[in-house]
C-alpha cells in the first residue's frame, strides 16, 4: 500500500543519568541484557548501552526508524560478536518485539534479573534468572527519593544468594 508510512517501532533508549550512570551518551538505543552470574555487579539491574556498552538504570521505550533486524545487527558488532548468524539475529528481534509489546512509547522502564518493567510498577512479584523477587516499589524507583537504597539492596550479594532460586545450582 503506498500511502503506508515508513515503518516505525518502538525500542529501549537511554532516558537519563539518574541515580546511577556510567555512560556519557545522550539518547543511544540500550544494549539487550547480557546477564551473567554476577547480577549484583549491576548486571543484573541496569541497562547497557549500544554505543559505550556502559550502563545506565533508566531507559525510555521510543519510535525508531531503524528496524529491529538493524539494531540486532549493531548490538552483535557492539559485543564483538563474529558468529552471530542472520537466523540469530531474526530470533533475537522476535524476541525483543515481544518484550516491547508490553510497553507504550514513553515509558520509563527499568531491568531486573530477565525481565523489564515500568519503573512505576507495584507489587513487582516474579521468580528472574538468578532470584524470587518481592518489591512492593521497585528499588530503582525508591532510589530516585534515596540515591544509596538501589546498591544498597541489589548491589549486594547477599541479596541475592538469599533469595536464589532453588533449580539454581
Ligand atoms: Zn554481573
Ligand atoms: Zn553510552
């Protein structure tokens, strides 16, 4: 159909330096998460960038021309990825098209242990890739009225070796 626009989608942007930032770029697309098993280094909790691959805690869902299949492209480049097959990279944007699915364009969201969320959300209860977690608040939102609760609580091990979950070696 010719008169259709250009195809826009949504994706996760960089929305801001708040609380916790080491990424100096403005306004880059983030990074899919990269969990290891180290979620309290920050892994586990914050967002990478595509550009600097640096993480920030607040990303904002926008429109983006580019497509999902191109931003998948640049992020397997961005991770010094050499393998990475066409196939791959089709399967991670299905992927990431259902992940967005859930959200509307200006929300500010924020990661937690596999799994995204509105910062505002309320009583945030799921068992993520490493823990079972229980937030009537999510901590990144506490951490915008009191800076220290975000490393405080997911920055420590402790936190999450004790809420680890049980099919987890
Ligand atoms: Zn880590
Ligand atoms: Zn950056």
């Amino acid at each position: 159909m010719f008169w259709r626009k250009k195809k826009k989608q949504k994706f996760f942007f960089k929305a801001n330096d708040d609380v916790l930032s080491f990424c100096q770029c403005e306004n880059a697309p983030a990074m899919s998460e990269a969990q290891l098993d180290c979620p309290w280094c920050g892994c586990g909790w914050m967002i990478a960038c595509s550009k600097c691959t640096k993480s920030f805690v607040f990303a904002e869902v926008r429109e983006t021309d580019i497509p999902l299949i191109e931003l998948g492209r640049r992020e397997a480049a961005a991770r010094g990825l050499k393998t990475v097959t066409e196939r791959d990279i089709a399967e991670w944007a299905e992927g990431m098209a259902e992940t967005l699915d859930k959200f509307e364009v200006g929300d500010i969201v924020v990661y937690l242990d596999g799994a995204y969320w509105t910062v505002d959300s309320t009583d945030v209860q799921f068992d993520g890739y490493y823990a079972s977690h229980k937030f009537d608040r999510l901590p990144h939102a506490e951490a915008l009225d009191d800076q220290p609760r975000l490393r405080q609580i997911l920055g420590e091990k402790q936190y999450w070796f004790d809420r680890k979950r049980p099919d987890r070696e």
